[in-house]
C-alpha cells in the first residue's frame, strides 16, 4: 500500500500523519485513538460515524482520509475537552440515549443544527437528524434533548 502525509488540524491541535490512501476517515482517526465517530453502516446512511470536516457534518464511512488535508477535523472527543456541553447536558437530562452508539453523531448533528437555527422548529430538528439512526428507538428522547439545548443556549444568551 502506499501512504501519503497529510496536515490538518485535528480538535484544534495541528497533525500530520501518514495515512494510507485507501482509509476512510474513521479509520484514521482510530489510529489516532479517536474511537467516538464509528462505522456502523458502511454506507453514509447511519450518521454513527459523523465528524465535521471544515464545520460540516460529514460520513466518515465515505470521507477518504487524504481528503482531510489542510482542513479542520471535529470530533466529538473535542466536544468533551471542555466538559459538558448544553447539548450533552441535555442528552444526559432527556435520557435521549441507550448503548450510545449513535449519540455522538446526534450530539455533532445538533450541535451543528443549533449553530446554525438557534430556535429550530419541531420540523426543522426531524429533518436535520433524519440522517441519523438510533437502534434503540430513543428518538423522542433525543427530539426533547434537542428542544432542551436550544432553551439552555437561548437563555445562556446575553
């Protein structure tokens, strides 16, 4: 196989790192001992393995490693570096996981969501985690704890 180096600045700290051409994003981040995104499904359709490359949400399953080069990689791992979040928070309150293999692809989607419409509607959340499958079946759950960070961050505003 043949590697290639590339740079890209992983939850804000600069890396380099070998990859080999053929790994999909989540496989280079498990060499890095990342292991929040996982691949579940293989084909981009699960939302388990999300990761946002440059702010956008994207399927590591299908994301090629050397595709990263030069761009900024968040994980959720990066999220939980400076303790809870409103959103994790509110997953936690909600009860809105199970085994939690989908929660950090939620977390990651609703963040970005919340970045985004900081008051989204009942609509608005069921379309942008519709790429997003729980095996569990928490979705009520998980649509309350979405509800509940955007009240926790509209009233954490000045």
């Amino acid at each position: 196989m043949s590697a290639r180096l590339i740079r890209f600045t992983l939850n804000g700290r600069e890396t380099s790192v070998a990859v080999e051409t053929h790994w999909n994003l989540v496989e280079l981040l498990q060499q890095l001992g990342l292991t929040g995104a996982r691949e579940s499904c293989g084909q981009g359709l699960c939302g388990c393995c999300t990761v946002l490359v440059d702010g956008v949400a994207v399927s590591g399953c299908l994301f090629l490693a050397v595709r990263a080069d030069g761009t900024k990689v968040t994980t959720i791992e990066h999220l939980d570096e400076k303790g809870l979040t409103a959103v994790q928070q509110a997953f936690i309150e909600a009860g809105a996981f199970q085994c939690g293999f989908c929660t950090p692809g939620f977390v990651l989607m609703t963040h970005q969501l919340l970045e985004r419409h900081p008051d989204p509607s009942e609509d608005d959340i069921r379309h942008y985690l519709s790429g997003n499958l729980c095996r569990c079946g928490t979705y009520p759950e998980i649509l309350e704890a979405v509800r509940m960070a955007a009240k926790a961050l509209k009233a954490a505003l000045p």
